[in-house]
C-alpha cells in the first residue's frame, strides 16, 4: 500500500472534512431556504408506528379459516384507505389466524387522536350489502354482496356535484340488475347503517351511484364500503382502539380517546438514546484502548450513516420499526468487532517490531478478506430472509442487508483511504493510536534465566 505524499495527505484530509460537514447537514438538519423548505434525510425516512408511537385497532375475524390470500386482500385494502387519508405509517397485520390488528403512526398536520379513532372505527362498520328489504335474513330478499360483487367505489365531482359511484363486477351487474327488477327501493345496508334509496327507472346496471353536496361525508362513506367489502368480515363489537407505546405492550381497552387509558409513546425518544450511548460508549472504549481508531471508527458510522439514510428514502417501502432499530444495533456491532480486530492486528504486528505503517497495512490485509467474506454471507443471508419474510421482519432485513453491503464498501474504500492517510503519519502514529513497542530483549533475557533455573 502506498504512502501518501504530504500534500496528498492534507488535502485527503480536508475533503473528508468536507464531506462529513456537508453529509451531517444534508442527513440531519432541516433548513429553510426562501419559500422553500428542505426536510433533512433523516426526516424523509417513514418510522413505524411502534416506534413513534399512535393508535392501534385489534379486531377478530368472524370469518372461518381464512385463506392467506383474503387475509393480504383486506390488509391491502384497510392500507389503501388508510393511505388515501393522508398517513404515511401505517402498520396492518395479523395476530395468528383470528385477530387482524392494524397500527397507524402518531397524528400529525391537522390530524387528532378523535381523528384517528374515527378512522380506526371504519374497520369495524360492518360487511356492506345492498339488499331488497332492510334486512339481509329476510325470505326472498335480493342481495347484492360488496365482497363478492363491488370491484371499485369511486368519489369524483361533475358541475359542482358531487358523486360516488359502486361499480360491479361482472357477477355483481346480473346481482344489480335482478335487484333492481325485483324492487324500486334499494336498502344499503352497512352494520349497523341502514339507508333506503330510490332505485326506479335504473338502466345501467354497471354502477351504483349517490350524490351528496357534502364531499366529505361521501368520502367517509366511500373509505367505509371500501372496508365493508373486504373478503374477511370483522367482529365489531369487541373491537379494542386505543394509543400504544410499542408493539411489544397493548395498553388495553378504552372506549374513546379523551380517556385516560390513551397515552403517548416515547419508545422512538427511548431506542434513540440507547443506540446514542451505546455509540458514545463505544468511541469512549476505543479512544482508552487504541487511541485514535475511535476517529476512524466515528468517520466510518458517519460515512456509513450518510450513505444508509440515502438507502432508506431510495425504498420508502422501507418503514424503521424496533426490530430495524435492532438491525441497526447488530450492524453496530459489526463496525465494533471489525474496528476492534484490525486495532488489535495492528497492535500485535507493532510489537513484533514493525514500522507503524508496515503494522497498518499488515493488519488491514489480515483481517480484509474474512471481513469480506463474512459480511457477503450476512448480505446473503438478510436478501434469503425479505424473500420469505413479510412486514416488520422484511423490513429489519432489507436494514440488515443494508448495513452489510455498507460494510463491505468500507472495508474497499473507506478503510484503505484512511489507512493510507495514517501511513503518512509514521513518526507520531503510534504516540496517536497509543501503540509501545514490546522490549524483545529483556524478554529473551528473561526466558534465558529461567530456562538456566530450570536446569
């Protein structure tokens, strides 16, 4: 490995500075520039709902030994809603085969917990139906069966009036059509909503459609029959709402969100400063046992950390949630164990009476290929995980994969830059990286006395 130059040394140098300066702004610090407002990469990033805390629902599935392909079906469908209604975080999954809970991220911009709890209530409406007779068990009633009937409910606005059109499937326009022959007054019926509707003179038999001079109201009723023709039907009467502080503990029940079993999450403020004081504390070891390596180690989380946050906003599928946080932890722990072997190489090769820079690069080759090789098979390993993994675990994997691919690209180019930076430094690198070189001789003198004792 070359040595530097003097001058290629400082500049080396300062152009990391640069970046590091340049990538802490851009990754960690909103700024406001004119009108317009820059939101920091840590800020584009999506955080799951156990972490920054919000609402949850968990409801039980009446419907009998669902399938998993109803079961994704309806998760889709209460995401799309849910989305649709402006949250970016939003958690939706199964809890075994007989519960479906559903996480949605802290209220933020105009929203309210009453807001949310409305919106988690919809879940439980009720299956929508559209029937002859105002009740679906009544003898000869006509029923028309949003699960299996309804393909898309839409809102939209024509010459200032607004419209929500149900439209059929194929199968659902012959359940219309005998419908509306069978009776002039159709009952939409939704759980416990039940309305009367004017059906005479129907021609068209693809769609069903409401107008409302409310837009909102027809939304709401839209983001309802959306859920009500989900393919699992849901119990709503032991529906439990309520605010979470993690996904690993439920604050049970509570029937409306002013009262005081609601309370807000600091789970994300908590792993933050964990993760904080385990990377203080870290530096803190290295900086006592190896002198500056600490710097090389915070250089590389840094880099590291700059090019991880770019990662994340390029897959916004991506939502950090605790067991990311627990990826994040083991990818930690990795820099840590690999930092911690090379300063330990480095130390061992200095006492055998190398030269600093010999003792550096000794050390680097060493350890670079078992380096290499172990984080190749911790990359694999995470991409065989999200293959068979779904929700929180994919997404800790994709983390875990990032985390090792980044690893990989320190030990090519990080690591070698900084090592032939250090090089440069020969005359006071060991004072620095607090290396002593052992006393050989008084040592073979040693074993020579006692080799002549034992004689």
């Amino acid at each position: 490995m070359r040595k530097l130059s003097k001058g290629t040394t400082i500049v080396a140098s300062i152009i990391i500075c640069i970046i590091l300066v340049v990538g802490f702004l851009v990754s960690f610090v909103p700024m406001t520039f004119g009108s317009n407002t820059y939101v920091s990469l840590v800020g584009s990033i999506n955080v799951s709902s156990d972490l920054v805390g919000g609402m949850y629902g968990e409801y039980d599935i009446t419907t009998e030994n669902p399938t998993s392909t109803q079961l994704v079906n309806s998760m889709s469908k209460i995401k799309e809603v849910f989305e649709g209604e402006g949250y970016k975080n939003v958690n939706v999954y199964t809890v075994g085969s007989s519960k479906l809970r559903v996480e949605v991220s802290y209220p933020t911009g105009d929203k309210t917990y009453s807001d949310v709890y409305s919106d988690l209530s919809i879940i439980s409406s009720g299956k929508f139906y559209l029937c002859s007779s105002s009740s679906i068990s009544t003898d000869g009633a006509v029923v028309v069966d949003g699960t299996e009937c309804v393909s898309e409910v839409r809102v939209f606005t024509n010459n200032s009036t607004n419209y929500m059109s149900i439209i059929f499937n194929e199968y659902g326009q012959e359940q219309y059509k005998a419908l509306c022959e069978k009776t002039t007054t159709i009952y939409m019926i939704l759980g416990s909503y039940n309305q009367s509707i004017s059906a005479s003179d129907v021609t068209d038999y693809t769609s069903f459609t409401l107008s409302d001079s409310d837009y909102e109201n027809l939304m709401a009723l839209q983001n309802r029959i959306i859920i009500g023709c989900m393919d699992i039907e849901i119990n709503s009467n032991t529906a439990i709402i309520n605010t979470m502080s993690s996904s690993l503990a439920s604050l049970g029940s509570a029937s409306s969100p002013e009262e005081n079993g609601f309370a807000s999450s600091s789970a994300l403020i908590l792993l933050v400063s964990a993760l904080a004081v385990v990377i203080v504390v870290g530096l803190a070891f290295f900086a006592i046992k190896f002198g500056l390596f600490a710097i090389v180690i915070l250089i590389s989380l840094l880099f590291n950390s700059y090019l991880f946050l770019i990662a994340l906003c390029l897959i916004p599928s991506v939502e950090i949630g605790f067991t990311s946080i627990f990826s994040m932890v083991l990818g930690l722990s990795v820099i840590y164990i690999y930092t911690y072997n090379f300063a330990s190489s480095v130390k061992s090769e200095y006492e055998l009476g190398k030269s600093f820079g010999a003792s550096l690069e000794s050390a680097y080759k060493k350890n670079f290929a078992s380096s290499i090789i172990g984080n190749i098979g911790l990359f694999i390993s995470s991409l065989i995980v999200f293959a068979f993994s779904l929700g929180e675990i994919s997404s800790a994997s994709i983390v875990f994969a990032i985390c090792s691919f980044l690893s990989i690209i320190t030990n090519f180019a990080i690591i070698p830059l900084l090592v032939k930076i250090g090089i440069s430094f020969d005359k006071v690198g060991p004072k620095l990286f607090m290396l002593k070189k052992r006393n050989i001789g008084f040592e073979m003198a040693n074993d020579n006395d006692d080799v002549k004792e034992s004689k």
